[in-house]
C-alpha cells in the first residue's frame, strides 16, 4: 500500500514539472473538411470546413483553404456560420475570418462555392487548408484541414454525352436512307 502511494506522488509530481500549472492540456478545433466525391467539368459545388472552439475566448480564427490550380472560388460571409467577419477569394484560394471571443464549444461552418473548369482533366485533384486561431492571448495555434482533401472530376456522370446521341442518331438516320434506297430500287 506505501508503495502505491509513493508510486501515485511521483506521477503527480511528474506531471506537474511536465505540465506547468496554469496551461490546460491542448485541445483542438479540429476543422474537416467535406467535398462531393466527383464533380464535373464547369459544374460549381459547395464546400463546407466544420470546427468547434476548444476553449473560452476562441478568436482571431483564420482559416485559409486552397482548391485544386486554375479552380476559381467564391464565398460570402453569410455563408457560414456564425457570420463571418471577412472573406476574400482570389483565384482557387478563400481565406475566411471570425474575430470572437467565442465560448468553448461554439461549433463553426464555414462555406465556399468551387467551380470546376469547363476543359478540366478527368482525375483526381486535392484540396489542402489550415486554420489559425487563438485562445485568450494565447497562440498562434495552427492545425491542418482533415476529412475530404480529393474529388475526382468524372466526364459526363455515367449518362449518355451528346456525341453518342448525336452518334446514335447519324448511325439511325444511315440505315433508314440505305432501307428507303434498297425498296426503291427493289420497285
């Protein structure tokens, strides 16, 4: 039994010299991300980074977020939530702000429209973002966008594209000229 005492005093003791007093054991905003798994050429999508505040006086919040090159980006500060306090998009970059302070656990939504351009590549293309906040007067503190960071751009959604019908129709209007030329000449 003195044993377990002295062992649990010396656990106490290490991890106040290891966690001075006064600073709380790190927590996260953890913002994620969520994209559409596939897109298409010249289609326009949402894109939506959630988070939360992981402590009282959460402020000065920044999060910057980059679509794939050449991708253009738009957004509105009334688009997420609570309102954002600036927004600024240039080219496949939004960049979104809050100033706070907000409570611990005030859960964020921050919003963008992404458009896809009309000559797109099929493929895969990645997103990547962070976010930078303080606490109090604490920080800066960053963390990486998790979640989605990819969506594949897919060529016609699995329809049938206007060429095959196109195709379709030259291939029938073909056989209807040949049938109507061989019951002619058959006369």
């Amino acid at each position: 039994m003195r044993l377990l005492s002295l062992l649990i005093v010396i656990l106490a003791l290490m991890v106040v010299t290891i966690v001075p007093l006064g600073i709380g054991l790190a927590q996260e905003a953890s913002p994620g991300r969520i994209l559409p798994d596939a897109v298409q050429g010249g289609e326009t999508f949402d894109v939506t980074v959630t988070f939360s505040s992981p402590d009282d006086n959460f402020n000065a919040i920044g999060l910057t977020d980059l679509a794939p090159d050449g991708w253009d980006v738009t957004l509105d500060e009334t688009w997420s939530a609570p309102n954002a306090g600036f927004v600024n998009a240039l080219g496949n970059k939004a960049e979104i702000m809050w100033f706070g302070p907000y409570e611990s656990g005030t859960t964020f939504s921050a919003v963008y429209k992404v458009t896809v351009p009309d000559d797109a590549e099929l493929g895969i293309y990645t997103f990547d973002g962070s976010l930078e906040y303080y606490v109090g007067s604490e920080g800066p503190y960053s963390e990486n966008t998790t979640g989605s960071s990819q969506v594949e751009v897919v060529g016609g959604g699995g329809g049938i594209g206007v060429w095959w019908i196109v195709t379709i129709v030259v291939v029938i209007a073909v056989i209807v000229v040949a049938v109507l030329v061989v019951r002619r000449r058959g006369t």
